[in-house]
C-alpha cells in the first residue's frame, strides 16, 4: 500500500472487481455495462490491478494483463497495461506518477522486461520511458473504386461461421500471423472468449451483428474476417458501411482473398477499417491506391523495463557491435551504456563495455527495438546522438528486421 498526501494506492480485493471497473469507467466518461464484469474477471489478476482511494472514494485506476509480445526471433513476457485513468476531480496531484511507479517496479520484478499499451493521451508516456513502437493504419474507401490489379483470379473458398463456432478456427489463424508479426500479443482462450469473439450490444453503436468470415485455400482455414455493417438506404439506393474489426491472412494469397471478399459485400458503399499494418498490401494490391485513403498514425508504444533481458531475448539482422548509452530517469537501474554484440546470430549484452557510439533515451530505444523506427530515423528527428562515426549505420544494421511491426488490437 503507497500513500500520495491523503490517497492510498493499493490492489483491490476479492469482490471488489465491480467498484474497480466502475472507477475505471469513470475516468473515461463512461459507465459499466450488464455482463462487463464476468468478461474481465478471468482476464484481470486482482494483484496487477491497482487503485487510488481519497479517503472512502475510489479516484483512480491502473492496471496490467499478462502477455507475450512477439519481438523478432521470438516473444516476451509483457506487462500489458490498460485501464489507466485519474477521475478529473484529482489530476495534478501525482497520483498517476505513483500508480506508474509502482505499476513498472512490479513487473520489473516479476520478470517482464517489457511494457507495452496504446496511449488514450500519448504526452503521458513519454515521462514515464514509453516510445511509440509500432504504426496504425486505417482505411475508408468507396467500395466501387476498389478493384485488384491483374492478373487477378480469385481463388479459395469463404463461408460464415457463428462466433461460437469460430473459436475452434480462427485463433490457428492468428497464431500463425503472430508468430511472424513483431508487435503483436498472444491471445488465451478466455481473451477470445471474453473479448474478441462476442458481440455485446453496447459494442455496436448503431450497427449490426458481428459476422465472421473464415476463407479456406485447399480445404484448410488460411483467413478470417470480423465485420459489422452499418444500414443506409438513401432514396433507395443502399450506402452501408463495413466496418472491419479484424481481418488476417496467413499468407499474402490468404490476406488478398479475404479483403476481396469484405469489398465484394452487397449493399455496402464504404469499408472502413482500423489498426491495419502500415504497410498493408493493399495499397499495392489495388488499382488505384488513393481510393483507399489511407492514414498512418501511432500504434503500440513499448517500454523496455530491463534492457539486458530485452536486447538479449532478440534476434538481429547480422553479426556486429554498438555501445550505447542509454537515459532512464524513471527505471534508473537501465540508466547507462550498454554493449550489444553479435556474433554468428548469438548476442551478447553487457554493462558498460567501452565508450558509448550512441546516445538516447530509453523511449527511443523502444522505438527501434521492435524494427518499426530505424536509428537513422530518430537522428533526423533529434531523438539519437551519434558520438562515433557509422554507429548508427552499424545499428540499424543489427535491429533490421524483414517484417514490419504491428499491433491488431488496442488492449
């Protein structure tokens, strides 16, 4: 238990789940709805949870999910934090700065050299080593602007699956897509029964049903698609949007097929879809890319807790050497320079080991760590000091990866 001035920080307790949400909720001008706390109570370990109490009212929650983010070569254990809010009757007080404090010390000590969430205010955590590790993108297109580039020969086999009966299919599919994907976190069968493959009616917003599609190549699952319509007759003529909520392929014959299915909807004008890669190949899948309207902006930003155990725990593009020196001022126990070496795919990471070639902040480092931000990059934006000739040449070449990060869902 911490106190800030009058407020108490501390886990809450074995029936205190409802109050919690409540709290959270609250923060973010919303309320809870029927059935919200039986989907989170198998997803939310109480002693991860954190809330901030003034006295006998609850102010202010923060808490983490138990997660392995895939980084290149392989994943991590990853504290996935999520349901970060200050009622607006106590900001300014310090309350967040000790909820965060103790929140990255626990899962220091736990063993999770990462830190990972998508930011509702992103200035936030930037103070606390947080950097922006992966982009989003999102698209609105007219669907009879939207044609493939030849040659162009549809193949494989869609059909509808209930979200029950989807259980038992789609998450193969997005194992598969993970395990190539740097950025992207494991599901557990109570995330994809809780979160991922229901449908609650305050989840719609005005929309239908949530369907989903499973594409099959050669009789086996390769694809699915999560979709709701949004209903517009406009003198007679229908104007629906298609609002994806996922869509993956385990191969780039998979990822086209079952976009080609979301733009061959009837009655639909618009596909609009969030949290896509940035590189999507859509945009050099279709004939006029334009239509797409694509946008790009931040994604999962990433802290590293322990910066020995996240550089070692990953694979590089080649063999080489960087030193870098490294700024922490919240985890001051990774403040300092740090030598990566490679050698026959085999790193090595030490303490100190020379004079320093590079200089940033742990955030920045974050920013590169996944290979969604070259160093080169953050020199052009002032956030990497070059201090010896090529290092950051040297760098990019060892955190190169051949996939783009990217992140399918805001947790």
């Amino acid at each position: 238990m911490l106190e800030v001035g009058q407020v108490t920080i501390r886990s809450p307790e074995d029936g205190e789940l409802k109050a919690f949400l409540e709290t959270t909720e609250t923060a973010f001008g919303e309320a809870l709805h029927e059935g919200d706390v039986e989907r989170w109570t198998p997803l939310l370990r109480l002693e991860r949870q954190l809330w901030a109490w003034d006295g006998d009212v609850a102010v202010a929650t923060a808490g983490t999910y138990e997660f392995r983010l895939q980084i290149p070569g392989g994943d991590l254990p990853t504290a996935g934090v999520t349901m970060v809010g200050v009622h607006p009757s106590h900001r300014r007080r310090g309350i967040l700065t000790e909820m965060m404090r103790r929140q990255l010390d626990d899962a220091y000590e736990r063993g999770e050299p990462l830190a990972a969430l998508w930011a509702s205010e992103a200035p936030i955590y930037g103070r606390f080593g947080y950097g922006v590790a992966t982009a989003a993108a999102r698209i609105e297109a007219d669907r009879d602007r939207i044609a493939f580039r030849a040659p162009d020969e549809p193949t494989g086999r869609t059909r509808l699956v209930s979200l029950d009966d989807a259980r038992s299919i789609v998450p193969a599919v997005y194992e598969r897509v993970r395990r190539a994907t740097p950025g992207m976190i494991d599901r557990s069968e109570d995330w994809w029964r809780s979160l991922r493959l229901v449908d609650p009616e305050h989840w719609r917003n005005g929309g239908g049903p949530l369907f989903c599609v499973v594409l099959e190549l050669d009789g086996e699952p390769e694809g699915y698609a999560m979709y709701r319509l949004r209903g517009s007759w406009e003198d007679g003529v229908p104007g629906a949007k298609l609002d994806v909520r996922e869509a993956l392929g385990a191969s780039p014959a998979a990822t086209r097929e079952i976009w080609r299915f979301l733009f061959g909807v009837d009655l639909t004008r618009q596909v609009r879809a969030w949290l896509l890669p940035p590189d999507h190949p859509l945009f050099l899948s279709v004939t006029e890319p334009r239509r797409l309207q694509m946008r790009v902006g931040d994604g999962l930003w990433l802290r590293l807790l322990d910066v020995h155990a996240a550089l070692a725990g990953r694979s590089y593009g080649c063999d080489g050497r960087v030193v870098v020196e490294v700024g922490d001022r919240f985890c001051t126990w990774n403040d300092g320079v740090w030598r990566l070496e490679v050698e026959g795919s085999e790193p090595a990471v030490e303490r100190g080991g020379g004079q320093a070639e590079l200089r940033l902040d742990i955030g920045d480092l974050a920013s590169a760590y996944l290979g969604g931000f070259s160093f080169a990059a953050l020199q052009r934006a002032g956030r990497v000091e070059e201090l010896a000739d090529g290092a950051v040449e040297r760098a990019d070449a060892l955190f190169r990866t051949t996939v783009t990060p990217w992140c399918a869902e805001i947790f």
